[in-house]
C-alpha cells in the first residue's frame, strides 16, 4: 500500500520518542510520606518533602538528606543540586565534588556537564573535575552526542568538539544533536540532513524533519508528515 492514514505517523512518533518513559520504576517506600517521588536512577530516587528534595534507595531509606532546593537524578555518577539559588554536583555519598556556585547545570553526559550563568545567561561544559573545558560563552548549548555538541552564538547554531573546535560551520538556524553521525539541520525555514563532515545528505528543502534511527527520518511537506530513509526513498508518503 502506497498511502497511510496520517494517524499512524502520529502513532509512530510518538512511540518512538516516548519510550523511554515508559517502565518507570519506583522504590518500596510510603508514598504518603512524600510529596513527590521520582523514577529510580541508578539505585537512588530524587524525593520531595515540605519543598526541599533528597534521595532515598530502593528500600525507602533516606541516603542524602532532604535539605536542597531542586535536584537532577544522578547519572554518570553525580548528581546536580541546588542550594539558595545556585547550582552543583554531589557524588552518591552526598559529598560536595563541584562547587554549588553555576547559575544552573544539567545531568553528566559523556563526562561532560552543561553550565550556565545567570546573570550572562550564558552556557559552557564542565568535566568531572569541576574544570570549564568549553568556555561559558555560548547562548544556548545541547549535550555532547557522539563526541559533539550543538551550540548556539550570536542567533546561529554550529557545532563544536570537546576541545572547541568548530566542526559544523556557525551557519544554521538550528540543529539537532548528531545521532548514528547524522544530524538535522534548519536553514531558511528548510530543513535537511547533514554528516559529521557537513556533507548534504538530504537536500535542506523539506518544511520541518526528525532523525527516529540510524536509517529513518520524518519529514513534513504541504502540511504533511511521512517517512523516508536516509537515501532519501520515501516509505510512507504524506
């Protein structure tokens, strides 16, 4: 069959992009103690009590004390936390490892951390040690992905390794993370895909796309969604 109802591209996005909500696993604890609980990570869930956050393990005892202001799951390790307003890193033990001292940080990802400033709202990485490897000077910055990360500076999006070397030139009005060594890209209010190399591989002239895997995509034409390879071959057409 040639043609598919538009509720099945619907249906397939977002299976694919929700997955991974799916299977949240919660420890054995008093759910009323608490007035939130989140998934378990790593052995440990981030709760909630009379507005301050802590962890506790799988059994429901208390491992890092419910004394901070929000909290990020632990992952790689360490875990962002928040004391008066700013921002650090605490190992499982709950021992200080990275200054609470950013304006905000994100969870570890490839050994790297995003962090922020407020007052210049502006955004760099952090390596395990706590040492700035990607200066704070960017105005928005997506995770490392495949040893690469999206940046955003001065309105236009590029991309960097962890040495900050520019691998995608600062020319795009978006781009996606680099996923199987791809990446989506925006130009023009068109869309494309693009390799690591900067190499085209589907013309940048679609209304919108999204990367599902290493071989699908979604693009949208006319108002409509369908589904194609990355050689372009069209499998379920608008």
């Amino acid at each position: 069959m040639k043609y598919f109802n538009k509720n099945w591209m619907m249906i397939l996005m977002g299976v694919l992009s929700a997955g991974q909500a799916w299977g949240c696993e919660k420890p054995n604890v008093n759910y009323d103690a608490y007035d939130k609980i989140e998934c378990l990570s790593k052995g440990l869930t981030g709760v909630k009590k009379d507005e301050k956050w802590g962890f506790i393990d799988r059994t429901g005892k208390v491992v890092i004390p419910i004394k901070y202001g929000l909290v990020w799951d632990f992952k790689e390790g360490l875990a962002g936390v928040r004391v008066n307003y700013k921002w650090g890193f605490i190992d499982k033990t709950g021992k200080v490892v990275i200054p609470i001292k950013y304006g905000l940080v994100f969870p570890f990802n490839e050994g790297l951390a995003q962090v922020g400033q407020s007052q210049s709202q502006k955004y760099g990485f952090i390596n395990k040690a706590g040492d700035i490897v990607v200066p704070v000077e960017y105005d928005l910055v997506f995770d490392f992905k495949e040893d690469l990360a999206s940046v955003l500076k001065d309105g236009k999006w590029g991309v960097i390794n962890g040495v900050v070397d520019t691998v995608i030139s600062f020319e795009y009005d978006y781009i996606y993370g680099f996923n199987h060594g791809l990446a989506v890209v925006e130009k023009n209010n068109k869309w494309g895909l693009i390799n690591k190399k900067e190499n085209i591989i589907i013309p940048i002239k679609y209304d919108d796309m999204r990367l599902f895997d290493k071989e699908l995509l979604g693009f949208k034409q006319d108002n409509k969604w369908g589904i194609m390879n990355t050689n372009e071959k069209i499998i379920i057409y608008p």
